[in-house]
C-alpha cells in the first residue's frame, strides 16, 4: 500500500493517509489490530463490532511486544546517538546493547532514561531506546572502553549506553 500513498500533498489529498499506514505500521508491529474507516460513517463502532466490513483492516504482524518497547516506539526521542558502522550491526543485526565504544557522536541533549534515536554515520535509523546516560555524561564516555567509563564516572558507570531489552530496531 505504502507504493500507492505520496506523502507530499497533492490538489486531490492533504497528505493523511501517509500517516494512516505510518499508524498501522505503529498498531500492527506492537501486536494489535486496526481498522481504518471512514469516521463519518453511521454507527461506525457497533457495525465494526458487529462484524460489517467497513474500511480497511491491518492485521498484527508477529509477537505481541512487551508494553515498554511499544512505549518506546510510540515516544518522540529526545536526542539521537551517532554509531559506527561496527556498533549499528551488533544493535541493529545480532540483537546486543549499545556500548559506549562504539558512539562516535551525541545529537540534543537529554536525560537518562530519555527515548534516543540511534543512527549510523549516513544519518539512517538503526533503533531507539532508553539511554542509560545524559547527553552530557555520553559525550564525556563515547569511543571509550568499559573500563575507561567507570574511571570516568565511577559508582554511576553502565556497561551498556542502551541495553537491548530497551532496544525497538527501526
């Protein structure tokens, strides 16, 4: 569907069904079903519930993910993290945490805890997650070893800049 849909508008359309599907997309990787109808529609609810065909249904696609991680993709990210190429294949293709070694740049500024959007060097998603550092603590601790980051910063030292269980890949 996404070939058909322009996300510019046009004279015909103001742009709304691009961020329908980008919704859909949203429901249906989190494990949840959708329908997109047209709102004005009588009775749109019950009918729907009763069993009517109205609109478009989007099926949920995989396993249901944890409510964190749906959390974390529906959050906007507060800052974003700049990988090398060797950090975005261990997050983005074998499923590990985000070490510090492999930051090479740090984009906002943000809290711990705060959502973070990870990129590789060409500025593509890679994923998001929950930063276990402020943008001022990573920066003093990226490029650097574990061992490096607990000299650093001590009782406050991480392994991990974000652990996997706290990753949504994009």
């Amino acid at each position: 569907m996404r070939a058909l849909v322009r996300e510019e508008k046009s004279s015909l359309g103001k742009g709304g069904m691009n961020s329908k599907l980008e919704a859909a997309r949203l429901v249906t990787e989190s494990g949840e079903a959708m329908v997109v109808a047209h709102g004005r529609t009588e009775n749109l609810l019950p009918r729907l519930l009763d069993g009517d065909e109205l609109g478009s249904l989007f099926l949920p696609g995989g396993k249901r993910r944890p409510s964190r991680v749906r959390w974390i993709g529906s959050a906007r990210p507060a800052g974003s993290v700049v990988v090398d190429d060797g950090a975005a294949v261990a997050v983005g293709e074998k499923n590990k945490s985000l070490l510090p070694a492999g930051v090479v740049q740090v984009d906002g500024e943000f809290d711990r805890g705060d959502v973070v959007a990870i990129t590789n060097a060409g500025g593509m998603a890679v994923a998001r997650g929950l930063s276990n550092y402020s943008s001022a603590d990573l920066r003093r601790i990226m490029g650097k070893k574990s061992s490096e980051v607990k000299t650093l910063l001590h009782e406050a030292a991480y392994d991990e800049v974000v652990h996997r269980d706290n990753l949504l890949l994009e």
